[in-house]
C-alpha cells in the first residue's frame, strides 16, 4: 500500500494521526510494521519519531521496521 498526502495537506499531522491509528492497529495484533521509504523524503522524520529503525538500505530507498510496542528492531549503521 502507497500512502502519500497531497502538499497542501503535509505539515498539519495528518500523516501522524494516519501513521498512529495503523500502529495502534499492529500493536494491538502484535504485528511489525514495514516501510520503504526515499532516501531523500523528509517523511523520514515523521518514521524515526514514531519509532521506525532502519532495516536495510539501497541505493534509493531505506527500509525501516517499527515492531509491535514500539520496540526497536536491529538497525543498520548507515
């Protein structure tokens, strides 16, 4: 699933309301969270305050895990 907000949306915590009803849906299923996001995508952000760690890496993207509780998984050094 793609979930992207239009510019005169961002900047008005809309995609952290969005991003916390989906987390509080995984943790309550014990689920991880799993994302690809632009290395260049200030998004980025908004995922490491919400408790996403970076997993993997590419040339373009980042991979970034949020388990269930917010609890962090490995990262890698980047």
């Amino acid at each position: 699933m793609d979930l992207a907000l239009v510019a005169d949306a961002r900047g008005q915590g809309l995609g952290t309301a969005l991003l916390q009803g989906l987390l509080a849906d995984a943790d309550a299923e014990g689920r991880t969270v799993v994302l690809h996001v632009a290395r260049d995508n200030p998004a980025q952000r908004l995922y490491l305050r919400l408790g996403f760690v970076v997993t993997g890496e590419d040339a373009l993207t980042l991979r970034l895990e949020r388990a269930a509780g917010g609890a962090a998984a490995g990262s890698v050094a980047r």
